[in-house]
C-alpha cells in the first residue's frame, strides 16, 4: 500500500498562488537598477534582452546558442554555482540531501528545502 507524499492541503497550496501583500509585490517583482542594467546593456536590441521584450517574445531563441548562452549570464548575475559529475561541490551535494532526508521522516522535506518553505 503506498501513501501519499502531499496531503490534499499541500497539494491545493502547491497549486494556487500565495497570499503576497502590496510590499511584497513591489520588493520581489520591481527590477532594480541593476536588474534592468543586466537586462538591458548598451547595444543589445529587443531580441536580447534575455526574452523580456514581450513584442520579440515569439522571435527570441531562433539562434541555437541564444537560450543557453541566457541561462549563462543569468545564472553568474545571480551567482548560482553548478556541481559537474564528480566534482567536490557535486560530492557534498550527494551528501547533504540524503544528510537533511535522514534527519527527519518526512517524504517531503527535500521538496519543502528546494522551494524554501
């Protein structure tokens, strides 16, 4: 007999938006100076700009390299850091998931850390 991982509360918030107040709205979604500077650097046209121009939306990507070379720049502006096969980051990874997942008997912990509730 299996169980289920969400219970019916989990799940209908996982499906629906949370409650964000006028604060909230206005921190998380308005670009800052910086944001709007990566976004938008000298010479780069509508097309470039990271997918942002809503009027270039259907022309954005047709360059292979252009969606990857994206993800690039985005993920150094926000300073995420990969873990290659076999490398010490990628080593202390595998060791920290199953480390929090043994720390509690909870099916869903290591989903509730990724997405930070």
């Amino acid at each position: 007999m299996s169980e289920k991982m969400f219970s019916e509360e989990q799940l209908e918030q996982l499906r629906s938006f949370p409650e964000i107040s006028a604060d909230e709205l206005i921190r998380y979604f308005t670009s800052t100076a910086a944001d709007a500077a990566f976004v938008s650097p000298g010479g780069r046209g509508p097309v470039d700009r990271l997918g942002v121009a809503s009027a270039a939306l259907r022309l954005y990507g047709r360059r292979d390299q252009t969606r990857s070379d994206h993800l690039d720049l985005i993920a150094k502006y926000l300073e995420w850091q990969s873990a290659p096969a076999g490398s010490q980051a990628m080593k202390e990874l595998e060791q920290f998931l199953p480390d929090r997942a043994m720390e509690h008997n909870s099916p869903t912990l290591l989903f509730n850390l990724a997405h930070g509730t």
